[in-house]
C-alpha cells in the first residue's frame, strides 16, 4: 500500500535514523531490547521506504521487490542473541538477504510502544479511547541541576556555552537559566594565575549564581563547556541530581475512556472491526454483558501487566498472547478487568500508517521526500483458526 510518494532527492539512513530516534528515544526501550539500526550501514543513500511489524522473509522479498533501500520494523530481528551467522538457517539467510539486497533495517520495539505517537497511542486511537496516559508509566528522563559562580562579564558567554552543550532546555524552550547576584571571596594562593585578584591577597568580586538543568546523558558535555567558557582558572560549581517522576505522557501500555458505556460483546465486535483481519481472531473472558467504559491496553504479549490493568480500575483489558493460567488467575479476582486478547500483528500493524504519514510529512518539509509503502503481509505465525 502506498502511502506518499514525490519527487527523489538525496536522503541518508542516517537521516531518517535520526527523525526515528527524536520521536521514540532510544532511553525509552526496555533493558532487554534491541532497537536502532540493525543492519546498514548510517550514510548509505535511501530513495524508498518500506514499514511493517516485522522482518520475515516474506517481508524482505516484498521490501527487496518494490526497491526500498530502508525496512522499518516494530520487532527486532535479533532480540535473542545469535553466535554465527549460517546462510542455511533461516535467521542467516535472512541476514545475507539484507546485505545482498543492500536493504537497511531500523527497528523501534519497546521504545515505539512507549513513546508519544507510538504503537499505544495508535492502538487507543483505534479502539476509539479518549483521555489516555500510560498504564504503566516510565520515569521522566533523569536530569541534574548545575550552579556555578561567575563574574557578571561573563555570565551570557558561560550560559551560551552551557546552553550549546545542552543545558537549559526545558520543554519547548531553550537557555533557561536562573541568576542571582551575590559577592564572591576567594585568596590567591601561591602558584596561582588568578583572573581577577593578587596572590596573596583576599579578593571580593561581584558574582552571579547561575543555574540551569540538564539531561543526565549532556553532564560530561556541559562540564567541559563550563570550564571551557568560565574566565576563572578554578571555577566553583555544583552538581545536583534530581529525582525522576512518572511520565504523564510516555510509558507502557494506555488507559483511556470510550464515550459512553457499551456491552463487553459490544466492545470486543468494536475491537475485532478496528483491527485487520487475522486467521486468530479475537478472544473475549468475562461476561459478555458487563459494562465496559474504562479501558486498558497493552499492544503485544500483555501478561506482565495484568496486575497492572486490575489496580487501574479499568473494566477491559486489551492485549495478545495471554497464557491460560494467568488469564484464569487473573479473571478469578472480584474486582478483575474483563480481558480481550487480540492477535498480537494485528494490534501492533495499527501504528504503521500512522507512521508513514509522519514520517511522509517530516521528509516532505525537510525537501526530501521518497516513496513510503506499508507491508500489508500478516506475519502472524497461525496460519488457521478453527472454531
């Protein structure tokens, strides 16, 4: 399926890399992923783009057929560790395909489910829910507050330097700093090369207090701006670490409101239409006329959040792959969400061409626009579902 096309131009992997990894933060993933860029090489040129859940076979001779250069996936291709890399084994032979082709693979897993416009948000926005967060929230990225003394000459060239480094950003708004007038004190000592002062001397200076935030990943980078831009040959400064709240915006999983109540079976005939067809079909516990409005959702394998879904207070849960024993046990408590397990592409395919049009819009402002196709291949592993 076509998603956009317009007129070629030069784009690098690297490039769209980059767009990939502004909206869904490689900090987002879950300890165990892989994600970024699995195969390829940053600089290789990119003339048209294919997306599915994915990487099979199937759809690398798809991605191979219609020329794209770049296959973005969901599922990584190589989330369990390989030790050789054998043509004859079917994750070898995949491997080979890619590089013979000269086809890159980006993948965005975990961090696509948790970001903002990810696969959560645009399972939500299927199943027609308003109101969402994340069902499990992540931490905000870890941040610190750095406070440094400098002479009021230089107090613009220390919080430029800083802000280039990093530091200051706060939101949609950059070189956010905070400064406050004070007298520093201070006594050459001997073997010093003072800025200001005379060895031997005590010195009193005008100061200001500066203090700007900053992402705990910039620390190194605004330290080295710090003592590059400071005009003392010691400059004092201190470091803060501060503490992380949940993310109002990101993390697994979403809890979200439907407009008026309906039946579970109401629901879950909702819940079928709004997703692609699969030979799995969708499953329903619960009685099927219980009242449904608050809804939870975990696109992919949802058992480790079903202890979750109950403590949110939501009448539904929706997810894939859930076992037999905790779908039981969690069904048995008095206050237990109903559960609808949906097929695990299925869900997940939702974020695709929600995902094209970005990433067909951003190319498109940025002047390099190329073609965007989105695999239609249902790669679920069942191939039949009999009644």
């Amino acid at each position: 399926m076509r998603e956009g096309a317009g007129p070629m131009s030069e784009l690098s992997v690297a490039a769209v890399a980059s767009l990939l990894e502004e909206w869904f933060p490689p900090r987002l993933a879950e300890s165990w992923d892989v994600v970024g860029l699995t195969v390829g090489a940053p600089g290789d040129p990119v003339s048209r783009i294919a997306l599915a859940v994915e990487p099979t076979a199937a759809v690398l001779a798809e991605s191979a057929a219609a020329g794209a250069d770049l296959l973005i996936t969901h599922h990584p291709l190589l989330l369990r560790g390989i030790d050789r890399v054998r043509f004859d084994s079917p994750k070898g032979a995949l491997i080979e395909g890619f590089i013979r082709h000269r086809i890159a693979l980006f993948v965005a897993h975990t961090n696509a489910d948790a970001g903002v416009g990810g696969v959560g948000d645009c399972l939500a926005d299927a199943l027609g829910l308003s109101g969402c967060r994340p069902l499990e929230p992540a931490p905000a990225q870890r941040s610190d507050k750095l406070v440094t003394f400098v002479p009021e000459s230089h107090v613009d060239a220390v919080i430029d330097a800083l802000a280039d480094a990093g530091a200051g950003r706060i939101g949609t708004y950059e070189r956010c700093a905070f400064g406050a007038a004070g007298t520093g004190t201070f006594r050459p000592a001997r073997g010093s090369d003072p800025y200001l002062g005379t060895v031997g001397r005590v010195e009193q200076v005008a100061e200001v207090r500066v203090e700007l935030v900053l992402p705990r990943d910039r620390r190194s980078a605004a330290i080295a701006a710090l003592l590059g831009a400071h005009p003392y040959e010691v400059p004092a400064w201190d470091l803060y670490e501060l503490a992380a709240r949940p993310s109002d915006e990101v993390g697994l999983g979403r809890i979200g409101e439907l407009a008026r109540p309906i039946s579970l079976r109401s629901f879950a005939g909702r819940v079928a239409r709004a997703l692609p067809a699969t030979p799995a079909g969708v499953r329903v516990g619960g009685d099927l006329d219980r009242p449904v409005r608050t809804v939870a959702m975990l696109p992919g394998a949802g058992d480790s959040l079903l202890e979750a879904a109950r403590g949110s207070g939501a009448d539904v849960y929706v997810t894939s792959d859930l076992r037999h024993h905790p779908a039981g046990d969690a069904l048995a408590w008095p206050d237990a969400p109903a559960l609808v397990d949906i097929p695990h592409w299925a869900a997940e395919w939702t974020w695709l061409p929600v995902l094209a049009r970005r990433l067909g819009a951003a190319l498109d402002q940025r002047g390099t626009p190329v073609p965007i196709e989105v695999s239609g291949l249902v790669t679920d592993p069942w191939t039949l579902h009999l009644g």
